[in-house]
C-alpha cells in the first residue's frame, strides 16, 4: 500500500497553478489520511485565500497523481480554512523562490 511519504513526494511536485510553488512548499497541505482497507487517500488541505477560484485547478492534478500511486483506488481533497493560511506556512524553499528571505 501506498505510503506517506511516497505521497508528500508527488504533492512536492505538483505546483500552484498560479504562483508555480509546490502545494507542499506553499504549506496548504494540513493532512494526509490513507484508509487502507478502501485504498482511499484524503488530503487535507486549504488555499491562500478563501476567495481563491483555483480548487479544481489545484484539486485535479491532486487527485490524477496520487490516484496513479500504486494501491491507491480513490482520492478525496478536503478543503478547510481552519486553521486559515498564512505565509509562516510556507518551506523556506517557497519563501526563496517568491523572494521573501
């Protein structure tokens, strides 16, 4: 069965459609559930902003990638606002590449 890590690695890659940041390195992943038994992932996670319009565009590629990791038969993307985002979310690789440090 698919593993944790194996899915922070495919979240690591796919990037925010409009900042081009990793959702992982942009700290909008809250959490990862994986229900082994269904072979169901859930990935917990929020946008920068509540009014963002960009859910489909970030939960697709979401859902197309870790539903393409062996085991993994259905994937769910759970989107909270609590806690809200803020930048101190973010790896300090994102904050070097959006020339915040």
């Amino acid at each position: 069965m698919v593993t944790k890590k194996q899915i922070e690695e495919v979240l690591k890659n796919i990037p925010d459609p409009e900042i081009g940041v990793s959702l992982w390195d942009l700290g909008l992943i809250y959490g990862i559930h994986i229900n082994k038994k269904t072979g169901t992932v859930t990935v917990r996670m929020t946008l920068t902003t509540i009014g963002c319009p960009l859910f489909s565009l970030i939960s697709g590629p979401i859902q197309q990638e870790v539903g393409a990791l062996a085991g993994v038969k259905k994937v769910d993307v759970d989107l909270t606002f609590d806690p809200p985002w803020n930048m101190e979310r973010m790896s300090d690789t994102a904050k070097k590449q959006l020339g915040f440090v």
